[in-house]
C-alpha cells in the first residue's frame, strides 16, 4: 500500500481537510465515495448533531473522527490492535485541535466483544466495520452484545464485504433502514426494532 492509500481527511465539518494517518497493515480504510454517501444519508436522517457515537473496529478511526467533526457530541473508538489504537490517538488528537476544545474522543485499545461487555453506553449512532473475513457469527454475536447499548432511535451503520452474507439484524432485534453496495464494499443502515 502507498504514502497515499494510508493517508485520508474528514471531509466535511469544523475539522474539514484534516489530514488522518492510516495503519499501514492490518485495516481497509472506507473510501472516500463510501464515507461521503454514508455521511450524506447520516445527516439527511438527523443523526449526527449532538450524538453519542461508538466506532468499533476503528482502524485509523475515519468514520467516527469524521462523525465528531460533523457536530457527535462524543465519540467512543475501539481497536484491538496496539499500534492501529495509537494512531487513532495521534488522529483524535489533531481532531480536537481542529474543533478548538478539549478532546469529547476516548480511544479503547480492546476487543470488540470485551469492550461492548464492559460499555456503559447508551450510544445513538454506531459505526461497525469489521475485518471483511469475520464470520458470520462473530458479526451476530458484535450485534447481539451491543443492542442493549443503544437508545431508542439509534442508527446502526454496518460496513461488510458486498460477497458477505448481510448482518442477521433481527438477532439483535435491530430493523433494516438502508441497504446500499459501492463496488466491493456494502453498507447496511438499521435502527432499534419496535
């Protein structure tokens, strides 16, 4: 992977032009096309402003940076790997610079399940992007553990690979919004179920 493909911006809000480092091994950056649709459908429903947000499987923590820079209230970022957790530190870090305050960004160098079994939450908007070769069952299970974390009108964005099966939301008694593929990658949108 080059220079390039490891570096990305936020691409809108108070920290706009940002410059993000991206691990060099181990994590597959979202795209800019994927982020920009993504965030276009987030601020279209309302669910950025003032939001309580969790980015599990952070990898260089993009989408919840980039979340924070669009008006999230707080951010939670989760990565297990050592070295991935401490660029998304030095990435928060020059978030909160851009945003002028103290940092509203806790990075958690944790596995996903152990973090979402320790969370106190609640969180109204959750970013899952799991390595593409998680199992089907490891993704339910991700699902099943966070669902008592979330608030009532919480928005769910899942990113997998467009050949995975599609997350089984009604394990976790979450309801398909959206649906959406960009090349190789799908994206799915759901919210608590009533």
């Amino acid at each position: 992977m080059s220079y390039r493909e490891r570096v990305t911006r936020i691409i809108a809000g108070a920290a706009r032009g940002i410059r993000l480092d991206v691990p060099g091994a181990g994590t597959r950056p979202t795209s800019d096309r994927v982020r920009e649709s993504v965030f276009g459908a987030l601020e279209s429903m309302g669910a950025i402003d003032g939001a309580r947000v969790l980015d599990l499987y952070a990898g260089s923590g993009a989408l919840g940076l980039e979340s924070w820079s669009r008006g999230a209230a707080s951010l939670d970022l989760v990565e297990r790997s050592r070295p991935a957790a401490a660029i998304i530190g030095r990435n928060a870090a020059a978030v909160a610079k851009a945003l002028g305050g103290a940092s509203a960004a806790r990075v958690h160098q944790s596995a996903v399940r152990a973090f979402l079994g320790r969370a106190t939450g609640p969180y109204d908007l959750v970013f899952t992007d799991p390595p593409y070769d998680i199992g089907d069952d490891a993704m339910t299970g991700d699902l099943v553990a966070l669902a008592p974390l979330l608030t009532a009108e919480a928005v769910v964005v899942i990113e997998r690979a467009r050949r995975s099966s599609p997350p089984d939301l009604a394990a976790a008694g979450l309801a398909p919004v959206r649906h959406k593929a960009y090349g190789d990658t799908a994206v799915w949108w759901a919210e608590p179920a009533a």
